[in-house]
C-alpha cells in the first residue's frame, strides 16, 4: 500500500486558520481564460481555542450569513472537537461534544440540509478502538447520534444530507488490519451500515456527494501493497456499485467529489508522476469518468496535492488543497469556469505551512474555503477564506 493512510496523516497532519488577505487571478491555464465569479479571496479570522493546534477540516456553506466549519483543536496534548458558525460577519466557537479519552478526536467534515438540519462526522479514540463520530445540530445545539462501528477502527471522512430523513456518511473501517469501505444511511430515525462494494485488497472512501435520493457518489482509493487507484461508487436508489474510473499514472488518489446533476460531477484528488503527486480531476458526464487537465503549481518536482470540491453549477466548480514550493507549502485554489480550470491566488499567512483542506459555496459569489496555518513552530492555527 502506498498512500491510502494519507486519511490519518492528513486528517492529523494539520494545521489551519485565518487571515483576510486579498488574491487575484494568478497566470495559470491557457491566456483567455474567462474570470472567476469570486475575484477576491478574503478572510475573517476564526477562533483558536486550542493553545497548540487548530485546524478546520469541512465546512458548509447554506448563505452568505450562514455557514460552518468544524475540525480538531488541541491544547497540551488533549484534543477535541471543533465547531465554529459564520452569521455574516464573525465567526463564533459553538460548543460540540467530544467522546473519548481526549487523545483523538476530530471531525472531518459538515453539510447541511437546512439551517435546522446540520450533520457532522469524524471519529474518536475510546481508550481501546477508535469509533465513528456523527454530531447533529438542529438549530439550538450539538448532540452526539448513535452510529454504528462494524471494525476495530472506525473513521468517518464525509456526510451529505439530503432532507430530513435521508443522509449519507462514508469513510473505513477495518478489523485485523485489513481496510474495507464504510457506508453508512441516515433513515430519520436511526444511522445504519449499508452493504458496499471493496474492489481491491484495502479500501477507502473520502468524500460523498448527491443530487438526488437515487444519484449518490462516494469516491475515494482502492489500493494494492504496489499502488493506489482511484475508486468511485454509485447509489441508484437501491445498490451501491462500483463505476469504472480513470487511473492516469501509477499511483491515484481520490478525496473530494462534488456533483450539481446526473451529468455534471466532478472527483479531485493526486496522481504519481515520477515520484511526485500532480492534482488529478476527473469529470462525470452522466456516461464516463474523464481526467480534466488542471494545474499542478509545484511543477515536476514538488508535489501539488487536491483535499476538495465544491460546485454551484455546470460552469462553476472549486477544488482546494496545498502545493510544495522551496522552502514551504502553500494553498491551493483551483476555479473551472465551464471550459477550464486554473489555479487563483490565497491568503499564505504563514511562510513555513499553508493548507486549504475544505471548500463549500451556496452560489457562485459565495465560497468558503478552509483550513489551517503553522503560525510558529509550537502553534497551528485555523484558516477560513472567503470568496465573494
């Protein structure tokens, strides 16, 4: 297996936060290109409260004046949960629940169905196993569900709600070692295990997208102990099935998918090439799977790696993640704008480690984008940009 425990590197990896900077269209992709909707990136700093490391892993975005980002703080090595609301002009800590011991728990990623109706899931370290996580929030507070845990180690990575009682959450689990895919459906009463293909030998999934109750994507890395390949799988209303998918180069990854109809879906993530992991983007035109070109910003030589998706329309789409460059790592913001994708500025507060691990938008001039920031060598901030 080569990358596929990228989930729990990048899911601790991190570091994130805020500053409100400015961008501008940088010279990426071909000249001509149309301009973006969002033609700046700007920030309002999120809270800290973790006295060592803050990072924001999901957000949802319902309007301009209404959006959620959630994610891991930890102070003298005791994690928790992380819940933070836009309302239009602050962002506020909301308190969430964090189970377990305190030496591992994060959410990894939020959506919402309604302002009432808000999911987010992650995983926690119970002292013995690690276990799924799914909070609710139903416009007064955060509650814990009760969720199923088929492994020894149970991770979520995506949830995507679709009314009130019909939900979706995907990510892994494993018994003995081994990494099978994990889906799981909410029924408006209870959250439970939904059989799901495992094409490969270990397995993940790391995102999950929807139009409809019978058009579900879940996407993420089927691996062998030589390579990843991209793994992409569909509900139709009754089974999940696996869709053949592009494998561009040795080794392919896939972390976010987004899809906006039948026809229009998109699927980010890294692909090898000679050693060094170049952005992957894959297209669904309601037929195939196709590689879209995108930029890879570290070039040959530094890798350019993409976290996630989000689109409004067939002619507007967002992916985010991060890029080496000497010295550093940077963010990375990719705009599709109906005929190609090329790379827009961020904010890079910090000169050592930038990284954009989420994005969500409710139009086209409304995207957040978050993550976090290493602020100095003991300190890991949170990072929420918006673009508007």
């Amino acid at each position: 297996m080569t990358r596929l425990r990228q989930s729990a590197g990048r899911l601790a990896a991190a570091v994130a936060a805020a500053l409100a900077l400015a961008a501008t269209l940088t010279g990426s992709g071909p000249a001509g290109a149309a301009a973006t909707p969002c033609e700046a990136w700007t920030g309002v700093p999120p809270p800290n409260p973790g006295t060592t490391a803050n990072h924001l892993l999901g957000t949802a975005v319902l309007s301009p004046c209404d959006a959620w980002a959630v994610g891991q703080s930890a102070s003298n090595g005791v994690t928790s949960t992380l819940t933070e609301h836009w309302d239009g002009a602050t962002w506020t800590q909301v308190f969430s629940p964090s189970p377990g011991n305190g030496t591992s728990v994060r959410l990894t990623s939020v959506r919402a169905d309604s302002t009432s109706d808000v999911w987010a899931v992650g995983s926690y370290f119970d002292g013995t196993s690690t276990q799924t996580l799914i909070l609710h929030w139903d416009g007064n507070g955060w509650t814990q569900a009760t969720s199923p845990n088929p492994g020894t180690a149970n991770f979520l990575q995506s949830v995507k709600p679709l009314s009130a009682n019909n939900a979706w959450a995907v990510g892994t689990y494993s018994s003995g070692g081994v990494f099978k895919t994990l889906i799981l459906h909410w029924n408006g009463i209870n959250w439970m295990q939904i059989t799901s293909p495992n094409p490969g030998p270990v397995n993940e999934l790391t995102s999950v997208g929807a139009t409809s109750a019978s058009d579900v994507w879940a996407v993420g890395i089927s691996s062998t102990p030589t390579a990843d390949q991209t793994l992409t799988l569909h509900w139709d209303g009754a089974t999940w099935t696996p869709i053949p998918s592009p494998n561009p180069n040795s080794s392919d990854d896939l972390n976010g998918v987004a899809a906006t109809s039948a026809s229009n879906a998109w699927a980010v993530g890294n692909t090898l090439v000679g050693g060094v992991d170049q952005t992957l983007i894959l297209h669904w035109d309601g037929n195939t799977w196709a590689p879209v070109p995108s930029p890879s910003p570290g070039g040959t030589t530094m890798d350019s790696d993409l976290s996630a998706v989000a689109a409004t329309s067939a002619g507007n789409a967002w992916a985010v993640g991060s890029y080496r460059v000497t010295g550093g790592t940077l963010a990375l913001a990719l705009h599709w704008d109906g005929t190609q994708w090329a790379q827009v500025k961020t904010p890079n507060p910090s000169s050592t480690f930038n990284q954009l691990s989420a994005v969500g938008g409710s139009s086209a001039s409304n995207f957040w984008a978050v993550g976090g920031y290493q602020a100095s060598p003991t300190s890991q901030l949170a990072l929420a940009i918006h673009c508007c």
